[in-house]
C-alpha cells in the first residue's frame, strides 16, 4: 500500500471525510425535521383544544 502515490491517500481521505459528514449532517438535518414536525403538531393541537373549549362554551350560551 506504501506503493501509491501521495494524492491517491489524499483522495482515500476525502473520500472517507465527504461520507463521515453526509452521515452527520443526514441525522442533524432529520432532527432538525422532526424538532419542526413536532413544534407544528403542539400548534395544531392547541388550536384544536381552542376550538373545543369555543364551542363547548357557545353550546353551554346557547
């Protein structure tokens, strides 16, 4: 192996350093989603729970 030339091992590096990142990256960007995904749904569930307490009060007016 000693037998390469020095840009090959450079190459081999790049390489090994480009996929380590794609990984990293790849499971930062999912958390990032899923951190959205579940600010979204805590939203969507208050102004479902609103809504609710809305017209259980109109229901209790009327």
């Amino acid at each position: 192996m000693l037998t390469l030339p020095w840009w090959i091992y450079l190459c081999m590096g790049g390489v090994l350093f480009s996929g380590f990142k794609f990984v990293t990256l790849t499971r930062e960007d999912i958390r990032t989603d899923e951190e959205f995904i579940e600010q979204e749904g805590q939203i969507y569930l208050e102004r479902i729970k609103a809504e609710r307490e809305r017209r259980k009060a109109e229901k209790m007016t009327v």
